[in-house]
C-alpha cells in the first residue's frame, strides 16, 4: 500500500516536473520570439527615425542654404540702395550748398539784369543834390522785392546783412568807403526790374531831386552783368553748432 501510494506521489512529481519544464520552454520561447520580434522592430523604428531625421536635417540645412543667399542678396541691395541714396543725398546737399552760397554771395553770379547810375547833382554844396545813403538803400530794396538773384554797388556784393551807411563825405557798403558815382547792377527779371524802378511812386525823393537839384539817375537793360563775390564780414552771432 505505501509502495503504491509513494509510486502516485513519484508519477505526480514526474508529471508535474514535465509540466514544469514545459511550461518553462514555453515562456522562454515566448520570450526568446517576443525579444527577436522587439529587437527587429526597434531596428526598423529605429531606421524611420533616421531617416526622418536625416530628412528634416536636410530640409534644414536646405532652408539654411536659402536663407543665407537671401541675407547675401538683400544685403547686395541694402549696400547699394544705400550708395544710391548716398549719392543722392550728395547731389541733394550739393544742390542746397549751391544755392546757399549763391544766396549768401559766396560764388559769383551773372546773367541778365539791369545796370543803374546813380550820381551827385551839379551844386555839390547842396546836400539834396549829394547821393544819400538812404538813396541806395531804397534802390536796393526795390531791386530785392523785385526778386533780384544778385545785386552790387561798386563792386560790393550786396547780401542780407550789408550795411549801407553814410560816414563823412562817402558811403559804407560792407565795410567798404564809397564815392560817387555808384553804378548798381542787379541780376533778374529785367521787366520786372525796370518798372519797379521806373515807378515814381516807389522813388518819390530821387526823381524829385533829379528835378531839383540835378541828381543823376539812369537805369539800362544788360545782358552781361556781372557779381561779384561777396568780400566782407559774415556775422555768425546767431548761428548755432550741430554736434553729431
């Protein structure tokens, strides 16, 4: 009876040991194939992730090629848009200094215009027959609201700070002593000029004095006139420095 029991409990062992071992090569090939199957399939993620990549870096480096043509080519054009404006900035200054010196007698000037004398009467010891400081300056005046370009008394350049003064027995212009005669020449319209000029209205005392007293007065077209350059002081008191 024991031998028979002992000989179930053997077989039983048997069996299960059997079991066991089967069970166990079981779950070893499982995971044996579950690992080859892992292991491919992470090669194969593994390779579309590289290649993906390799993709996206060469997209990149592509984008990165066109980019920097870009910045090549617009910096191309900034440098000569600005060498452009640059030029033009030149030529536009230019232009200003130009005129700015021509405005302040700095260059001289010539064109058509008209040319006036203007002389001491016959009784020199009568002041109403002496030209008068006062007498130049209403002459210029007219000839500046006649949009003279330029104007000169004697050779002296006329500009919007010349002083016009009597000092004794002559006239100061530009720090200049003048005496009769005074030839004035002035660059313009010679129409517009001429009548300004011709209007006794706008020179009552000079045409009464030509009357009176002698004093000459002759005005003639040109078209040769001559201005010269501007040779006196220029007053820089209410000028002002730039800093930069």
């Amino acid at each position: 009876m024991v031998i028979v029991f002992l000989s179930i409990i053997i077989l039983q062992m048997r069996k299960n040991a059997v079991a066991t071992i089967l069970l166990s090569v079981i779950i070893l090939g499982l995971v044996l194939a579950w690992s080859i199957y892992g292991k491919n399939t992470g090669d194969i993620l593994s390779s579309d992730e590289l290649e993906t990549r390799e993709e996206l870096i060469k997209t990149f480096l592509d984008e990165q090629a066109y980019l920097q043509s870009r910045i090549v080519f617009l910096r191309k054009q900034i440098d000569e848009s600005q060498k452009e404006l640059d030029m033009q900035t030149a030529s536009v200054s230019l232009d200003i200094l130009e005129k700015l010196k021509k405005d302040i007698g700095l260059v001289e000037a010539s064109g058509k215009g008209v040319e006036i004398l203007l002389n001491d009467g016959n009784s020199p010891n009568q002041p109403e027959a002496l030209v008068q400081a006062a007498d130049i300056r209403d002459i210029v005046n007219i000839l500046n609201a006649a949009s003279a370009e330029a104007i000169s008394v004697n050779g002296q350049r006329i500009i919007a700070s010349s002083a016009v003064a009597a000092v004794g027995t002559t006239i100061l212009v530009n720090n200049s002593h003048l005496a009769a005669p005074f030839i004035i020449t002035a660059i313009g319209d010679q129409d517009v000029i001429l009548q300004r000029l011709l209007s006794r209205e706008l020179l009552p005392d000079i045409y009464a004095r030509m009357n009176k007293n002698g004093l000459t007065f002759k005005i003639k077209k040109s078209n040769s006139i001559v201005a010269p350059i501007y040779n006196g002081d220029l007053r820089t008191d209410y000028l002002n420095l730039v800093q930069k």
